[in-house]
C-alpha cells in the first residue's frame, strides 16, 4: 500500500494529526494549551459537547454513520482550508485585475504568478548547491511534476492561481480534475520500462521499496501478488493500465463514510448501526479525532455543514 492509498484510508484521522502539529503555529492564541497534553477527564469532558452540540444532529442520544460522516467531513475540511490558508500567505499573493469573461468590469483578486511559486518552492541555488548527480535529477523531476500540477490546477489557464485554484495544487486528491495527475505520477513512480502500465514486477518492486520489515514474512509476497492479481488487474491481463492504478489510488468510495462505519463497527457492540455517547467517551482512542484540534467551535452550526457540502 502506498502513501497515497494509506493517506486516503487513514483520511480524518491523519488530517487530525496535521491538525495537532498545525496547532503550535503562532497565530493561535492558545498555544500554551496545545502544547499540553489534555488529560483523560478533559478529551472526555470535548468528546462529550462535540457529540451533543455537533454530531448528534437530530438529538436522539444515538450518533448514525450518517451524523458521524458528516461531521469527518467537516473536521475534514476545515483542517485542509487551514492548511490552505497558512500556505497562501506564506507565498505572498499579489493582488491583480482580473479580467472577467464579458471583458471589462475587472475584478481585483489575489493570485499567485509560477515564477514567485516556483522561485520560493525551489529556488536557484538548491539546484546550485545539489552535486550529486540523482539528487539533481531527483530535484529537477519534482519541479517537472511541479509545474504540470500547476497547470492541471490553473482552471481558467491564465497562468496565475486564485486561492481556489491554489488549493488545487496542495490537495490534487480533493479535486476530480488534478487528482488525475497522481494516477499519472503513481505510474511513473513505478513504470520502469516506460511503457505505461505497471506490471506485476514494477509493482512488486514498488512494494518492496515503500514498505517496512513486513516484507521479510515468506506470506508477504504471495499476499500482495495475490492482490495484483485479482483485486488490481481488474481486466487480468497482467498489468495495471491507467484505469486500474486510478481505482487503486483514488478509490471512489466517500471516504468519510468508510472512515465512519469503521468508527461505528469499533463499538457498535448490538449492531444496529448507531452508537451513543457513552460507546464514544468510553473508547476515547478511536474517537479522540473526532475533536477539532482548536475547538473553537462557535462558528460553526448546522447550516454551515449543509452549506459547505
Ligand atoms: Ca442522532
Ligand atoms: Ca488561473
Ligand atoms: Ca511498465
Ligand atoms: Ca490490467
């Protein structure tokens, strides 16, 4: 399984985990409180009002898939449009006119020009300062990568990007359209013969570069081949094509929903899938995520929810 894969799987529990490092930034006014570890009696005392005031929407005292999906998505969102506007600022958008369609009435807008990304991304001297030979080759691909992302992302193909497009660039996985741009670098990743396709051998070499000392287990090879070969290789023709590492990497399931039946299967112990706020504070390891990492909670309602998604 690859980062990517392993990236949407883990889905709002990773976003958490960002979340939680993204807390010490010092804007946050709060900065003392992150840094400390909240006590058992707290993360109960959170789960207990996000569950009440957010997740349980219809207040029946039982948290659906449904209520619990909604609010991932939520905690989801909020965490990426964070990280997209911490980003933003930090590359200094300039303000320009943009023009609109009709041709006059010029809209003023910030956007960012390739040049300023390319030149805080990967500045001149980092290729300067790179000797080694597949560094260098290592450096100037990711930069090639770089500006295809880019013009994937420049929607209006103006050669700047709005905030919208910008975030476009950062999360390709969130966005139909560039998203198909991690398909196309997955299969680079792995396609040594460059003939557009990932055989069972580039796969299995993949695997082994990008996976831990699980591999020295004599079942770990036939596992994953067995995988290849009759999940993966969809049209069994021995290889995977474009199609195939797509719905190996973007699976199309709602991710957030799989996130929450996993949640709710945890401690749906009569299996009627739903859970109460007592199955949730009960098993605070597989719940803790479910408070957003500031808790500053009081712009959000209900119509916000509906109306974000
Ligand atoms: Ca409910
Ligand atoms: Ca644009
Ligand atoms: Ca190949
Ligand atoms: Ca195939």
């Amino acid at each position: 399984m690859d980062f990517i894969t392993k990236r949407c799987i883990l889905g709002a529990f990773l976003i958490i985990a960002i979340n939680a490092q993204e807390g010490a930034h010092p804007s946050s006014q709060e900065d003392s409180s992150h840094n400390q570890q909240p006590s058992a009696e707290e993360i109960k005392k959170h789960l207990e009002h996000v569950v009440d005031s957010y997740v349980d929407r219809d207040k029946d005292g039982y948290v659906t898939v449904e209520e619990l999906k909604d609010w991932i998505k939520f905690i989801h969102e909020r965490g990426l449009q964070e990280s997209v506007d911490q980003q933003w600022m930090y590359y200094e958008p300039q303000v320009e006119e943009l023009l609109t369609w009709e041709g006059y009435n010029p809209e003023q807008k910030e956007v960012l020009t390739w040049d300023k990304y390319k030149n805080l991304t990967f500045p001149e001297y980092l290729f300067e300062e790179t000797k080694k030979p597949e560094d260098l080759a290592n450096l100037k691909d990711m930069l090639r990568r770089s500006e295809r992302r880019w013009k994937l992302a420049d929607v209006n193909g103006d050669g700047v990007l709005t905030k919208e497009e910008f975030r476009e660039l950062l999360h390709p996985e969130e966005s139909a359209r560039v998203g198909e741009v991690l398909v196309l670098e997955a299969i680079e990743d792995m396609d040594s013969d460059k003939n557009n396709e990932v055989s069972l051998e580039e796969y299995m070499e993949h695997l082994k570069k990008v996976s831990g000392g699980e591999k020295e287990d004599s079942s770990w090879a036939p596992a994953q081949q067995n995988h290849f070969t009759n999940y993966l290789d969809k049209n069994k023709d021995g290889a995977l094509n474009k199609d195939e590492v797509k719905d190996w990497i973007l699976p199309s399931q709602d991710r957030h929903e799989g996130e929450a039946w996993h949640l709710v299967s945890m401690v749906d112990s009569d299996r009627d899938t739903k859970i109460t706020k007592h199955d949730i504070t009960a098993n605070p390891q597989f719940f803790v995520g479910l408070i957003p990492s500031d808790y500053h909670m009081q712009h959000h309602s209900n119509q916000r929810t509906k109306d974000e998604f």
